[in-house]
C-alpha cells in the first residue's frame, strides 16, 4: 500500500466536542477541572446533600467497589464541584468558575438516549451573595448552546427538583434525528446551590452562593448532528469516527 493510500486516523467526536465545549466555556471565564473516576462516597453524595436514603445510592442506579468502606465508579461529574468547592475554601478564593468534562457510570438498562457509560459535563460559577443568580445561569447555558448547536437551536427551561441545588431548573434542546419526529431532549439539570453544599465544601453560605449545571455531552453531540443513537458513541465501530468529515473535525463540525 502506498502512503497515499493509508487510512488516516481521526479523533473521535467526543475528543472534539471536549475541546470546543472547553473553548466556549473559556470565552466565559471558566476554567477545566477534573477528579477521579473512583470516589469516594463523601464527594459523590453526601457533599451534594444526597441522603443515605436516596434511591440514587441503590444497586439499580450506582456501582459499587467489593472494599470497605466501598468506592463509587461516579455517577457524576458533579463531584468534582465539590472537590472544587472544597478548594475554593481551602485556598480562601472568594469566587471561582469551572467547568468539568468527564467520563460518569450509571447501573441503568440502555436504550438510544441513555448508556451505563456515558461523558458528562458540569458547571458551576459561585461569588459574593449576590454576585452570581439563577439569571446568570440562564444567560450562560443560552450563550453556550447558541455558540455550540447554533443560533438557530431552540432550548427551553423547565421548573424541577435536585438536591445539590435550590431552586433548580432542567433544560431541554429541540431535538432532530433523521427520520423521525422533532422532539425536546433533556439536555441538563441545573439551578442555584444549596445552601447545605456550600456549607459542606467549608464556605459560609451567608457569604458566598453561585449555580451549577451538569449534563451528558453525547445528547449534546446527537442534537447539533442529528445523531440518531447514543450508543453508537461507544460500540467501537471506527465507521462512526470515519462517518465525519475529517478537515471539518478540526473545529467539530461534521
């Protein structure tokens, strides 16, 4: 084979998605972090006021390590929040803004718009009281989607319920895939921090408040493509990395 022939290798949407997310985020004033795969019980739930109670810690939803005391493979990327927030107090910041893309797992049954593995985004900005309000956050998830899907992508917001976050809101994306229906997509889950997060992390809710955000980044990538199967994001088929154009994938667009 001669080496005009050879296939060329390609980065993979989500590699791409990751970079341009960041990008956009950047442009915003939001920094990157990141934390471990394996967590701890504390920063998965119970820094996020997610009681021992909580279906959310059952064996149907969440892994769990064969050790004492068990880990979490972490279910999701909201934990670094509060690793970060943890940070924040321990370095005396008095603001501070990042976001944090991820792989997270979920003990759950799969189907086209939900995998037991899948990449997760979240977000937090926190201030003053005052400083950073729930219209921030609004202002901010619009500006994202409308750089990232296009000025022409429809969101909505809609009233919900979290319990790292008080009030909260879900957000959906209108969503298009070849052939069927346009339908509205949960895209993330969001809203201001609960007064008990804040307090966990080490900052003093009386002085300091901010929102965070968090969501799969595969549904993100479906809605701006029309991509008809999450699952294709994880089979190993190298005909979905090779079904995108190689120049445009520089700057994410297929």
């Amino acid at each position: 084979m001669n080496e005009a022939a050879k296939p060329t290798g390609r980065l993979h949407p989500m590699t791409v998605a990751i970079r341009d997310i960041a990008a956009i985020f950047g442009r915003m004033g939001f920094g990157v972090a990141y934390g471990p795969e394996l967590e701890d019980d504390w920063h998965n739930f119970t820094a996020l006021n997610v009681p021992e109670d909580h279906p959310a810690r059952d064996m149907q939803d969440t892994f769990w390590t064969d050790e004492r005391p068990p880990r979490v493979p972490r279910t999701h990327m909201t934990a670094v929040t509060a690793r970060e927030l943890e940070r924040m107090a321990r370095e005396g910041l008095e603001e501070l803004r990042m976001i944090a893309p991820g792989k997270v797992f979920r003990n759950e049954a799969t189907d086209v718009t939900h995998e037991a593995q899948f990449f997760q985004l979240d977000g937090f900005a926190v201030g003053p009281t005052g400083a950073v309000t729930l219209a921030h956050l609004k202002d901010t998830l619009e500006r994202f989607y409308r750089e990232y899907l296009g000025p022409q992508s429809k969101v909505r917001f809609r009233p919900s319920f979290f319990g790292f976050t008080e009030p909260s809101v879900e957000v959906d994306a209108w969503y298009e895939a070849p052939g069927k229906e346009g339908r509205w997509l949960e895209m993330n889950g969001g809203g201001m921090l609960h007064p008990k997060v804040i307090a966990d992390a080490g900052l003093d809710p009386e002085q300091v408040a901010g929102f965070a955000f968090g969501g799969g980044i595969e549904r993100m990538i479906m809605v701006k493509y029309g991509i008809p199967d999450v699952r294709l994001f994880h089979n190993g088929d190298a005909r979905f990395v090779y079904a995108f154009d190689a120049q445009s994938m520089d700057v994410g667009r297929p």
